[in-house]
C-alpha cells in the first residue's frame, strides 16, 4: 500500500533539517524509499505516485476482448490455439 502524500511531505520537509539516517529512524521509512521520493520530487516537483505502465505478456487484453465478443461460445483452447498461447495464459488474461 503506497504511503500518503501528506506523509511524504511531511517526511521530505523533515528531511531538509535533518539527516538521511535521522528521517529513517524517526519515520521507520527505509532510505531507499526516502531517497526515491527527493528524486521523484526533483524530477516532477511534485511527490504524486508515477502511473504504472503495465503492459500484457501474450495476450492483448483489447484483442481478446474482440475475440471474446466475435466467438462467446469459444474454449479456452480454441483461445489459446488463436492467440498462439496456453490454455492457462487465456485463463489469467
């Protein structure tokens, strides 16, 4: 679960009078964490979560969804067989 943005101000403004070892300890928030946020602030000015960019890993959700709607009465094999995958990775997708 993503931290606060209140709390990541607040932990970044704490930082700026204190140091890195110092906002870990009174935090408990590791200094990985701590250094990604002064970077993400730098880089964006902002402390916002960057999107995720997921992408699929065979199977276009999009392309299914279609193929789904042309043949709803398809099995799974027929899927796979069409998408040139396994049973199982139609399953999932």
């Amino acid at each position: 679960m993503a931290y606060s943005l209140d709390l990541r101000k607040k932990i970044i403004d704490y930082r700026k009078k204190h140091t890195l070892e110092e906002t870990h300890l009174a935090f408990n928030i590791s200094i990985s964490t701590i250094l990604d946020w002064e970077v993400l602030q730098e880089e964006t000015g902002s402390l916002k979560k960057r999107p995720l960019n997921r992408s699929f890993k065979k199977i276009d959700p999009i392309a299914l969804a279609e193929y789904i709607i042309e043949f709803p009465d398809s099995y799974l094999h027929e899927m796979a067989e069409h998408f040139n995958c396994t049973t199982t990775a139609v399953f999932y997708a």
